[in-house]
C-alpha cells in the first residue's frame, strides 16, 4: 500500500505553476469560440453562417492547430533534449504575451497569426507539464493524484474566461480605450478601423494573466530529477520520432494518437460551436430583440445610423452574454469531469474500463445534446451540455495521466506530443473546420440550426470511433518505464 509523503512548498509550488499552465491553456482554447463571431464582423464584416465568415471561422480554428500540431511536436521533443522545466517556462511566456498582442489585431490575418503563436505555446505547455509532473512525483498513487487534479484546473480556465467575457462585454466600454501603435496603420494599409473598447480585445489581453506569477515563481522550480539525473550521468538518449514505431510502441503511438483525435473531434467538431448554435434558440432571439429595442429607445433623438448602431450592438451583447453563461455550465461540467477521473483513477486499475465510462455515455449524450436540445430551447441545452462537456473534458484529463506511462524518459514528452499534438491538435482540431464546412448556408435564419446537427452528426461520429479504439488500447505498467 502506498505511504506517500507529505507534499512540501517547492512540491505546492510546482502544483501551483503547473495548474494555472493547464488552466490557461483551456483559457485560451476556449477563448475562439466566443471572440470570433463580434471580432470577425468588426475586421471583415461578414455576417455569421455565410460563406466568407465560415471560411474564416475554420481558418481560425485550423490554421492555428496546425502550427501548434507541428511545432508542439517540436516542443515535445526539446522537452526530451532540453529538459522539462525550461521548455514549459518558455512556452508559457509565448502563448501569455501573444494572446496579450492579439488584442491590438487589426486585420484579420493579424489575428491569426497570433492565434498560432498562442497555439504553439500551449501545445508545447501540456507535453513539458505532464511530463514533468509525472516525474516529480514517482509514486503512483500521488502522480495519478497530481496529475488528475492539476489537470482539472484546466476546465477551471474555460469557467475562468467565460466570466472574463462575460465581464468585457459587460464593462468594456467603461474600460480603458485601446490605443493602437501608428505602425499598425502601415501594416493594415493605412485602413486601421478598430473599435477601442470591442469586448472580445480585453478578452485576448486577459491571456496575459499567467506569465505574472510565473516570473515570480520560476527561480524555485527544480527540473526533473529523472531527466536530470540521466542528463548528468550521459545516459540519456536521444529522442526519436522514429522509435516511436517500433514494434514495443507502434500499437501504443497509433491507438493514442487516433483516440486522442476523437476526443478533440468531439470538442471541436461539437461542443465548441455552441456559442454561434445560441442564436437560433427563441429565447435568445426574445432577449436579443428587447435589448435591441431598449438600446434604440435609449437613443431617441440621435441620428438613425447611431441608433442602428447601438441597437444592433446591444443585440448581439445581449446574445454573447447568453453564450458566455452556456460556456460557464458547459466548463462546470468539463470541472466535474476531471475531478471524476482524478478519483476514478486511482481506484479503477484497467485503463481501457476507466475511458469507457466516459465514453459509452457519450453515444447517446452528443446526439441528444445537438440535434434535440440545441434546437429546442436554453434550458435543455444548458443541462445537455453540462453532460456533454463532462464526458468530454474528462478524456483530456485520462490522456495527460496514461501516456506518461507508457513512454520511457528520453521519449516520453516526444511520445506525448506526438499523440497530444498530432492527434489531438493537428487531426482533432481538423472537426472544426468539417463541421463548419458542412454547415454552410446562404440561409443566415437556419444558419444556427443547421449547424446544430451537423454538430450532432460529426460528435456521434467521433464517439463512435472512439469507443471502437478503446478496445485496442495498451494496458500500461503502474512504475514509469525508464
């Protein structure tokens, strides 16, 4: 029976460090589907559900997991060179100082760019913290422990940043204005039209956020004594990309990378299109028209472009407002989620029956969820998506605790990039863009609609294939390999 000891204040601190990287990447993940429509119709001006906005919307969710699949793929195997805790400093400081820039974008090319770079960050920041974490704590039932309920911070950033949106739609315009550089003048053609006080600028600024405690708390960050110990002795081996399809690990590598794709197929490819799925509900529809009304009233008297302006302002305010609330119960439920499996895990020996439990639910979940509770009114969706994100989220969690278990140190934070970042970012993320793309519409009415079942369509899909898979999924040893 494990007697593990005592966690001490560099031990807190590591937890502390590692639980806001794991918080903010969901943070920032999360951040897309409730910027992009008000920051879409500002620098392009398109209208959600038509061609041009779709087009970018997929852009916005692919382009950025591409860059973040293959450099993260990059990080993973500096991890494994360079070592854990330096690797996961830098790529804190990247994605928090990018999503900070990200708010001054005034085209949109401008803002993708920085999106990728705040992808890049956070697909390095899960394989160097998972990987690091797990060697910390080489007792198995504290690493399972550690490794569960750090990662469950992860959906305490997705709460985070729907209450940072909810607040920057709220006051934004009492804060203060963003005053954009002459350069950027220059760089956008000398057309630099942007609104100082858009809510969904201070909601990228606010990325920014990790990297304070991080300056403080780096010097008293110890590496791992794993990786360090065979950095000093010359016993550490080069990592390689290659090796993982040896014979020891090719079933291990293809079944990770695969079931990892579908578990973000279904937060992509579903969960994370509910803020443009919103509108179409009556409810929202009702509370869009009378904050539009009251908006117009209030304005009685001005010229009619200003009073258009403002009323359909408060319109959409008032249906991003809704979109951020949903988020909340969603990330509630994604919160649940992983704190279920951080208990689980240490209690349910088989990992192949502790993903199932997930899983199989999911079948009848994601379908109910999109094709009759998105389409029939707020509170069904509300409850539907509590579930859904639970099942869902509560994957990510599983993955960040197996796969450091299957791979030895000199391939570990290679290995789980190459199932994180290949399978989950760069194929996973793709279920954004094949959602959007099938639910394309010149009807702007039925835009939502449509989009709910498409998402239907493409969440069962990817939990039907997920559960298949997880038959096929290696049983690992409970000591790390070396």
């Amino acid at each position: 029976m494990s007697t593990a000891p005592k966690l001490t204040t560099t031990q807190w601190l590591i937890c502390f460090i590692a639980a806001l990287g794991f918080a903010f990447d969901i943070y920032e993940l999360l951040m897309l589907p409730l910027i992009v429509g008000p920051a879409l119709q500002e620098l392009i001006g398109a209208a959600p559900g038509t061609p041009l906005f779709n087009a970018w919307v997929g852009k916005l969710f692919y382009i950025p997991a591409i860059a973040g699949g293959i450099f993260g793929l990059l990080g993973g195997y500096l991890t494994d060179r360079l070592g854990r805790r330096r690797v996961l400093t830098w790529s804190i400081l990247l994605y928090a100082f990018s999503a900070f820039a990200a708010g001054y974008s005034t085209s949109v090319e401008m803002l993708l760019v920085f999106r990728c770079l705040v992808f890049v960050g956070v697909c390095v920041e899960f394989v160097a913290a998972v990987a690091w974490l797990a060697e910390l704590f080489p007792d198995p039932k504290q690493r399972e422990k550690v490794l569960g309920y750090t990662q469950a911070f992860s959906s305490i950033g997705g709460l985070l940043v729907a209450v940072a949106n909810g607040l920057c739609i709220k006051y934004s315009a009492s804060f203060p204005a963003i005053h954009f550089p002459d350069f950027l003048s220059s760089i956008s053609g000398g057309n630099v039209v942007a609104d100082e006080h858009a809510a969904w600028r201070y909601t990228l600024m606010s990325g920014l956020i990790p990297a304070i405690p991080l300056i403080i708390i780096r010097p008293f960050l110890p590496e791992s004594p794993a990786w360090a110990k065979k950095k000093a002795e010359g016993t550490l081996k080069r990592p390689s990309i290659g090796e993982l399809f040896t014979p020891e690990l090719r079933r291990t590598t293809l079944v990770t990378t695969a079931m990892f794709a579908m578990a973000y197929g279904a937060a992509f490819g579903a969960i994370q299109h509910i803020p443009r799925i919103i509108p179409g509900l009556a409810e929202v529809k009702a509370a869009s028209k009378t904050a539009s009304e009251a908006a117009a009233k209030a304005n009685e008297g001005k010229p009619a472009d200003v009073i258009k302006k403002a009323s359909i302002g408060a319109g959409k305010k008032a249906e991003q407002a809704i979109a951020a609330n949903t988020t909340k119960v969603q990330e509630v439920g994604g919160l649940v989620g992983r704190f279920l499996l951080a208990a689980l895990a240490v209690v349910i020996v088989s990992r192949q029956k502790l993903l199932r439990l997930f899983i199989a639910p999911g079948l009848l979940v994601m379908p109910i969820v999109f094709a009759y509770c998105a389409v029939t009114g707020l509170i069904p969706l509300q409850i539907g998506i509590f579930f859904a994100g639970l099942l869902t989220v509560g994957q990510f969690s599983f993955w960040g605790n197996y796969l450091p278990r299957v791979y030895p140190v000199h391939l570990r934070g290679t290995g789980e990039s190459f199932a994180a970042n290949i399978g989950g970012r760069l194929i996973g993320t793709s279920f954004a863009w094949v959602t959007t793309a099938l639910a394309t519409t010149s009807d702007v009415a039925m835009a939502p609609t449509k989009l709910a079942y498409t998402a239907a369509a493409v969440g069962l899909g990817v939990y039907v294939v997920g559960f298949a898979l997880s038959f096929f999924l290696p049983e690992p040893k409970e000591e790390l390999p070396e």
